[in-house]
C-alpha cells in the first residue's frame, strides 16, 4: 500500500523535555528508553511519502505495546513513522497531539471523554465513541475502538476484602477506619476519584500520590498495607498474579475505556484502516497477555509488538 501524500508541517519538540524529565518517575516494566535511541525510539524509511507519522505514548507501558503495534503495522504497510513515547499523561500529551506535533496516541474512551466533558451522559462504549466525534478538538478524530479495556479500577487485597465482606464499592460504606487509596496525584481531580466516590458512593478517601500509573510501587503499597485501596488498570496482569479484589462499580463512576487511536489530519484513511486491523485483533485477553509478558518477561515492546503482529498475521 502506498500512503497518500501528506501535508508539510514541523513537528515541535518542546515535549521532548517534559518526557525526559517524566520518564525518571517511571518503573520498567520491559519497555526500552524511549528517548535514549533504542529499538523503540527508531525510525524507518519506509515506502510512504511526506512527513513521518508522529506516534505517542503515555507514561504507561501498556499504553507504549499499543502505540508499538501500530507503529509496526504502519511500518509494514511503508508508512514512515517517528516514535515519541512515554510522554505522560494527558496534561502533557493532548497539547502536542492538538498542536499537531503527534499525529496518534492509543487513548482510553471513557477517561478521554470525561477529561473534555466532566458533565458526559454516555455510558456505553457506543455513546462514548459518538459524544468524542463532539467533544474532541478540530483536527483530531476518535478512530473505531479496540474490544481491549483498560480502565482504572479500585482493588483491595483479598484479605481486606473478607476482613470487611467487600464486593463492591458500595460496601465501602460499611468500612468503619479511614481509607487511603494509592494513584498517581492526578487521580485526585478525576471524576471517578475522591470526589466522584463521595458522590455516587457515600465513601471518603484520601489520595497517597504514587507516581507509576498503578504500576508495581502502587501494587506494593497496597500489598504491604500501607494503603487500603489502588487504582490499578484492569488489563494488569498483578490484579491476577497478587490476588487482588477489584470492586465492582454498580452505579458507572468509571465509564468503559476501550483502547481508542485518536488520529490527527495527517493520518490518512489508509493508515486509519491499519490501525483498524490492528484493533480489530486487540481483545482484553490479548492485552493482558501482551502486558504479562512485559511485566514477566521483561520484554521490550517492539518485540512484543513483532511477535504479536506476526502470530496475527498482520505483517
């Protein structure tokens, strides 16, 4: 496939500094160093025409597979594509994706959504993927959603949970001692977080900054008790492996977070439908598997993502 000739525009590298300075917080879960020109940070020149696709990650090694597989995929079907991973969060990284210096993050719908409309009605991945078509800035546009979710999620330790008959975050309210829940700082000022729970559920807590996006620091506080909850991502392959309870939310505070590509101008229909394959393969399983394996293995991933392109004969 020969991609669609692109317009010209500089990509900004401002982010570059933020990156650097935000990935020192990050603890390795078999990603390589996105900014120190290992495999992950590569270029190729491919087949495409134009300006190279800028892909972008969150500080969050799921987040890093996802946009590998469909550098990988691009780079297969001779697009040029530019890495920039391990960005942070979306404080830092929907600026240079509406600026226009990357061209496609792997986002998660219902978060997304709520991060430009708090006051969101939708519930469904359905509503969320029509009400981003609304919400999102000019320029950027919600590509069709992957099956995989990986959505934040309140988790106790077993013991806890039969210590207090937990199921699920309603039965909080039954939790007669203070409850502190670990997650990186900016979980206090999401709606799902301390204010949401207290509104829909009737349960205070506090937040303990731990600063790896429910990753293995935030595991650990909650296994060794130092807290009595953790925001973990329900695709991480601990919740299994520590035999963590995740609550179950009745009432919706976290809306469904389907794995969704949100693409600039410069990704073209071609390249859109490669992602698309891409997603059309990427199921929940799929994803913890791939994120065991990082997490287990400790493998990078770009070859995770070469691996897994390959077993699904999308290159």
């Amino acid at each position: 496939m020969t991609p669609s000739p692109r317009r010209s525009r500089p990509v900004r590298r401002s982010l570059l500094a933020v990156a650097a300075l935000s990935a020192l917080a990050l603890t390795g879960c078999g990603s390589s160093d996105p900014l120190g020109g290992g495999e992950s940070s590569a270029t190729t020149d491919g087949g495409g025409s134009g300006e190279a696709i800028v892909i972008g990650s969150q500080q969050y090694y799921s987040n890093e597979i996802i946009a590998e597989l469909y550098a990988q995929a691009l780079e297969a079907e001779g697009y040029t594509v530019e890495r920039e991973y391990q960005i942070g969060q979306r404080e830092v990284y929907l600026p240079e994706l509406e600026s226009g210096a990357i061209d496609l993050l792997p986002e998660y719908g219902g978060n997304l959504l709520q991060y430009y409309d708090a006051e969101a009605t939708a519930t469904t991945a359905e509503e969320i993927q029509e009400a981003l078509g609304e919400v999102l800035p000019e320029g950027l546009r919600a590509l069709p959603h992957a099956e995989a979710t990986d959505q934040d999620s309140y988790n106790v330790t077993r013991e806890f949970a039969e210590e207090h008959s937990l199921s699920s975050l309603a039965d909080l309210q039954n939790v007669d001692q203070e409850l502190q829940v670990a997650a990186n700082s900016e979980f206090e000022t999401r709606p799902y977080g301390p204010e949401g729970l207290s509104e829909v559920y009737g349960v205070d807590v506090t937040v303990v900054p731990v600063e790896d996006s429910g990753g293995p620091l935030t595991v650990k506080a909650l296994v060794d008790g130092d807290v009595q909850l953790a925001d973990i991502y329900s695709a991480d392959p601990s919740i299994e492996t520590e035999d963590l309870v995740t609550l179950e939310d009745p009432e919706n505070l976290i809306l469904p977070q389907h794995v969704t590509p949100i693409a600039s101008e410069d990704v073209d229909e071609e390249a859109a439908a490669v992602i698309d394959e891409v997603n059309a393969q990427l199921t929940a399983d799929e994803l913890i598997g791939l994120n065991r394996q990082s997490v287990q293995d400790q493998a990078s991933s770009a070859d995770l993502a070469s691996a897994w392109l390959t077993e699904q004969g999308l290159v």
